[in-house]
C-alpha cells in the first residue's frame, strides 16, 4: 500500500510539473535567491567597534549564482534589538572582487517603498524595491550602505571569505573608498534575488563551517557551494538553478555554538530565501566533535548523540517536506587527527553509524556522499591529505572542488 501510494504521488507531481512546463512561458517571472548568507550575532572579536559603525559606510562585495535583469536587496536586523537606519544604499560592480572600487558607471542607488532610506525593525529583514539592473551570472556586487548610527547589536555573517570595506561618511556612490579599514566579515547583508524566468529556483545548503568555506580562498569563491553553482551554470538543464550558501562555521545541529542550532534556524535560512526548492544538509561533525572534545564520554552518551542527530534530521525532513522542499542529505566528512576536537574510536563510530543512517534509503530525498569524496582510503577516519587544509578537520580548495564536483546535477532537473 505504501509503495503505492509513493507511486502515485510520483505521478501527481510529475503532472504537476508537466503542467507547469506548458503554460512556463506564459507564467509571470519569479524572484529567486542568487545570494544569501546566514545571519547571526557576531562573536566578540567579529564585531565592529561601535564608533566605526557610527555615521559609517560600509561596502561589501558578494558573488552571485544565477544572473538576471531585475534584482532586489534584503538588508537584514534579524539580531537586532534596536531600529536599524540605512540613510542610503547603492549597488555596483567592484573592478576586482578584493578591492573597493567600483565602475562608476555601474553606480545605482536603491530606495525602500520608493524612500533612499530604510528603518528595519528589531529582529527583522527588509528588501529594497525592485531596480532594472543587469547582473551576469557569477559575478560580484558590491552593495555599500551608509548607517548613521551604530546598531546596539550588530546582525552579520563573520565568515564571509571576501573582504568588506569600510569608511565614515556616506560614501554610498564614491567610485572608490579613501583610506578604508578592511575587515573579512559581512554585516546586516542577507540576500540578494533576481527576477527570472517561472521555472527558476535555489538550492539552499544548510551546513556548518565546511559549507561556509573554512579554508577556501579569500576573495577566491572556491567553497563547494561556487563549484557547484558554476557546474549548474554550466549545463543546459539546470543553468536556471541558484544557489545559497547557508553555512555557519561552528554551527550546530542541536545546540548553540556560533549561530543558532539549525533547527532554530530552519525557517529564516532554509524557508525565507526566494524560490527555494531543494535543500542539501551537511551538518552534525560540530555535535559529534563537542561530546568528547575535553574528556572521554560514556557509551550510552554516544548513543543518545547518534539519536538526536538522527532525529533532527529526521525533524528538517519533515518540515522541508511539509514547504515542498526537497532534501538531500550529505555524508560527514572524516576528522580524524582534529588538534581541536581530539575524536575517539567512539567519535568515529558514531559518525560511521549517522552515515550509514544517511546513506540508508527511505530517510533523505537523495544523498551525497561527501565522506567517500574526501576520505583518506588508507585511513578512511581522515581526510585524504591532499583535500585537507592541515587542520584534518576542513577540506582545502582541492577538496572543496572534489565535494563540488561530486553533487549530482540531475537532483535538480525536473
């Protein structure tokens, strides 16, 4: 009965997408995330001091997946406690992806209910009005926006991989920055979207510091994610795919660590980005590396581990399911000889067993084996040394490029 049951779902959706395909051209255009970072509270040594934020301009620069003709700007406040005020916002292309400068000409001013300025409230997120604006596939932006003054509790994404600029005064539209001070974070940036045509949609990674790029190249866009975005670019039948990259280094599935656990998470970065339809989860090697970083633990607090991994899976399923997601689980990486988390034969049997629960049909929609990609086939518990950064815990761009490249295209044709 249940077999089918799934097979008559299958034919209703496959209906529904045939549908969809014949009336697609004559369907209004959607907006679909090109770029997204996940937001959260900036550690200590993250943060701005409040008096360079205080009458300040920041410009920070982004690398897009999918291009198109109109775009639209999500400023986010989502940590805040006070009113955040953007007195004025400008987007252009940077000359170069680790340099302030940009092409003058290229120089355009947003505006917020049709206002130049913009007060977002606490704990929340706001988009700029739609602005006729070519922007290529796989290319930066550089979004600058002036704050007159600085946030009680400043939002950001601190591992951005991309160097961010910074100045007082409002020097939204300067075609270069005077003197700037740099800094390797991003602040209250939270998305960029583009209009496209009906049958385009995103492809939200939900990860920890190896999604976020943890030894990937400043200002190089060479994490798994960038590969992967410009293999879908690449292709035919699925040039029309975004992709966003929400992964939070340190983050956790079950507690706090660096960011929100996932779940708490879940809807603001997996739901929210635009024309979201497929979800890819890598998480769990910070709640597997906590149990045992200091000492030893019990056997039985391995196995509750293993279960409220596999339940919280089992949880993000159901609600991705429930928003037509679909949802692809990827297999922990090894981190064996880890100086900071120090793993065990019972760390590692604990990740051997979560793996095999991924890889284990009927739990995931599909699986990407990124422990088979990277694992050292000597010592399958470590990374294989060329795909690791030296700290036997994050891939290098070798090994990001590997995991990139072993994401099969077909999850996301329909």
């Amino acid at each position: 009965m249940k077999k089918a049951w799934r097979m008559f779902g299958c034919l209703c959706l496959a209906a529904a997408w045939g549908g969809s395909a014949v009336h697609a051209a004559d369907a209004p255009p959607a907006w679909v995330a090109t770029w997204g970072a996940a937001q959260q509270v900036p550690e200590p040594h993250n943060a701005l001091p409040t008096a360079d934020l205080r009458d300040a301009t920041l410009r920070q620069i982004v690398h897009v997946s999918i291009g198109g003709k109109t775009l639209r700007v999500k400023v986010s406040n989502a940590f805040g406690t006070t009113p955040l005020h953007v007195t004025s916002a400008h987007i252009a292309r940077p000359l170069a992806a680790d340099s302030p400068a940009i092409d003058p000409a290229s120089d355009k001013a947003l505006s917020f209910d049709g206002a130049p300025d913009v007060i977002v409230p606490p704990g929340a997120e706001y988009s700029s009005d739609p602005v006729d604006y070519p922007l290529p596939a796989l290319s930066n932006l550089a979004v600058s926006f002036h704050l007159d003054e600085a946030p009680a509790v400043q939002t950001g994404h601190p591992g951005s991989r991309a160097t961010s600029y910074y100045v007082h005064g409002d020097a939204t539209g300067a075609a270069n920055l005077v003197a700037p001070r740099k800094v390797e974070h991003w602040y209250h940036l939270a998305e960029i979207d583009v209009q496209a045509p009906a049958d385009t949609a995103a492809v939200v990674a939900l990860g920890d510091s190896i999604t976020d790029g943890h030894g990937a190249t400043t200002n190089g866009n060479d994490r798994w994610t960038d590969v992967l975005a410009a293999r879908l670019l690449a292709s035919p039948a699925t040039r029309n795919v975004g992709v966003v990259n929400k992964g939070i280094g340190g983050n956790h599935l079950l507690t706090d660590g660096l960011g929100p656990n996932a779940l708490a998470r879940f809807d603001r970065d997996v739901l929210a980005p635009a024309g979201a339809r497929w979800l890819i989860v890598f998480e769990g090697v910070n709640d597997l590396g906590l149990l045992a970083r200091m000492d030893h633990a019990p056997v039985a607090e391995h196995e509750r581990l293993v279960r409220r991994i596999i339940g919280a899976y089992q949880q993000i399923i159901l609600r991705a399911h429930a928003h037509g997601l679909q949802v692809t689980g990827a297999t922990i990486t090894p981190f064996g000889g880890s100086d900071y988390y120090h793993p065990d034969a019972l760390t590692e049997a604990d990740r051997t067993a979560i793996n095999q629960w991924i890889r284990a049909p009927g739990h995931f929609d599909a699986v990407v084996d990124f422990d088979a990609v990277v694992r050292d086939p000597r010592h399958p518990d470590r990374l294989r040394p060329g795909d690791d950064c030296g700290d036997h815990l994050h891939p290098s761009p070798a090994g990001y490029r590997a995991m990139g490249e072993a994401v099969p295209l077909s999850l996301f044709t329909r």
